[in-house]
C-alpha cells in the first residue's frame, strides 16, 4: 500500500500521515490516534464496496423474497389497502435509487481498474501497439474507427483461412 503524505487525500487504515516539507501534519485528516481520517471519497468507496458485497449475495435475494413474501401474506390483514401498496412501493422505490449510485460505484471503480491493468499489459507486450493505451479517453469516433480497423483485420484473417477461434488446437494468430 502507498503511504500517504499528503493532507486532504484518501488515506489507508492503520496509516499515518507523514508531516509535510515544513514539518507539520495537518490535523484536519486525523483522528485522536494519529492515524488516517478517510475522505468522503474513500469512506463512501468502501461503504459501497463492502455494500455491493452484503446485496450481491445469496442470503440477501433470500431476505428480499422473505420481505417479498411476508409483504403478500400480510395483504389480507391490511384489506390490500393503498396504504399497504405504498409501503413494498416506497420501500423498492428507495432502494433502487440508492443502490444505482452504489453500483455505478463499484462498476466504475472496477472499469478502471481492469482498463489499468490492460494498459500494463499492452505496454508490457514486446509488439504491442502502445497507442491502444487508455483507449477508453478517445471519442465516440475514433473509438469507432480502431473497432473499424480490427474488424477490417478479423474479416482477412478469417478470409485468408487462418485457423477460427474455435479451432480444437486454440492455437490462434496474434495477427
């Protein structure tokens, strides 16, 4: 893990912030121990990491057809009331809108991370074209041309009757 050094930015747990050029830390980002204050940003990163973790599994789908359930049977004993419509209404209705930002959070975060990871490798790869590197920054159009340009390369290849990529061997070209 990187240390921080720096005030006013995301820190690590356990992690203590080292004092400036002048000597001093800014108080502002610790707490009574000395150690790291996260930021908004890395509080709600986490908050929304370990969230997208507790609702992507099998035991909260489980709660979520108990509530579901429990919800149905208990419409008698409300008389199928508009009241009792607008609970399991506005219960679903605040949980999708504040689960779409915890997703687009985590989906983000691991967007980037895997477009990192391809940059390293395109840049690692003797031959590789390292211009390919953060793709992602181009427009619309020029995304759009290089997707022209390889589909322009799959169709000779193909054509020229290089082995498919279902070939039994999986012995494919590079190019």
């Amino acid at each position: 893990m990187i240390k921080n050094t720096e005030p006013n930015r995301d820190c690590v747990d356990g992690d203590k912030i080292a004092p400036n050029s002048e000597g001093k830390v800014d108080p502002q980002n610790q707490n009574n121990s000395g150690h790291c204050r996260p930021t908004m940003n890395e509080w709600f990163r986490r908050f929304a990491h370990r969230t997208s973790e507790i609702v992507g599994s099998a035991g909260s789908f489980l709660l979520a057809i108990l509530i579901i359930v429990v919800w149905g049977v208990s419409g008698p004993a409300f008389g199928f009331s508009d009241t009792w419509q607008l609970v399991i209404n506005t219960s679903t209705t605040i949980v999708t809108f504040l689960m779409v930002f915890l997703i687009q959070n985590t989906q983000n975060r691991d967007a980037k991370a895997i477009h990192l990871k391809l940059d390293e490798l395109i840049h690692a790869v003797k031959g590789a074209r390292n211009n390919l590197i953060n793709l992602e920054n181009l427009s619309e159009e020029e995304i759009a041309q290089i997707q022209a340009h390889f589909k322009k390369i799959s169709d000779t290849h193909r054509n020229s009757g290089g082995p498919s990529i279902l070939s039994s061997t999986g012995d494919i070209e590079a190019r």
